[in-house]
C-alpha cells in the first residue's frame, strides 16, 4: 500500500480564466503483486519453504552447509558430505561416513566395519539363546 499526496497550481494561460490550487491525497495498492516472504528471488507461490531463504535448484530450499542436498534430505545439514551417505562426510575417504565409527580421520577397511557388524549380531544371538534356555 502506498500513500501519496500532490499539489499542483492550474493556469489556463490567458489572462481570463481561472488560476487555483488542486490538491489531491490518495491510496495505492497493487494488485496481483508476487509477494516473496524470505527475499531468496523465488516467489512464494513456487517457493517449497516459504519462509527460509534458499535455491531455485531447491525450489527454494536451502542447503546450509553448500554440499548440493537440500537440507530436507541432507542427514548432516550443517556438514558437507556426500551424496552415497546423504549428504554426511567422509572425512578420511574410506568408503565409510564419519558417523558410522569412532575413527573418522584415520582411514578404515569397510571389512572391518562388516566384522564388527557381524560380531554384534553373533553377541545378540547368543543372548537370546541364553534368555530362550532361561524359559
């Protein structure tokens, strides 16, 4: 909404004739405007997430931490990663993401991780076993 004031002095030119003031004061509004809440360049119509400032790769979502997975879909938003782990890092490019074992800046076998995997599954086994024979 706008609102404007004006002042103008008419003269017709001619000696005769009328010579006043016309004084006007009005509103403007507009009409059909696209409006974008978050101020991203993607109108809110086509923005997915409105009030957060983001891509138009994304439809307007961000990605905080700048890896190309929109935080919606990215498991580590504030940490760039990869794509294979969603979006989470692979600090010492072993094949295996940083979350998934105590040791993420020293290099690791996935081999390993599927034997500690296994050896998991073997020690619930054997508990349920033990409670099964406790029945």
């Amino acid at each position: 909404m706008v609102l404007f004031a004006k002042s103008l002095f008419r003269n017709t030119g001619e000696n005769y004739g009328n010579k006043h003031f016309q004084h006007s004061i009005g509103l403007g509004f507009r009409f059909g405007a696209e409006k974008d809440r978050d101020e991203d360049g993607i109108f809110d119509k086509d923005d997915t997430c409105p009030d957060t400032p983001g891509l138009a790769e994304f439809n307007g979502c961000p990605d905080t931490d700048g890896d190309g997975i929109q935080d919606a879909e990215d498991a580590c938003p504030d940490e760039a990663g990869l794509a294979v782990f969603n979006g989470c890092p692979d600090t010492d490019a072993d094949g295996i993401e940083d979350r998934e074992y105590a040791c993420p800046d020293e290099a690791g076998l996935e081999s390993l991780m599927l034997a500690q995997t296994l050896m998991e599954m073997v020690s619930k086994m054997q508990r349920i076993l033990v409670l099964k024979k406790q029945v």
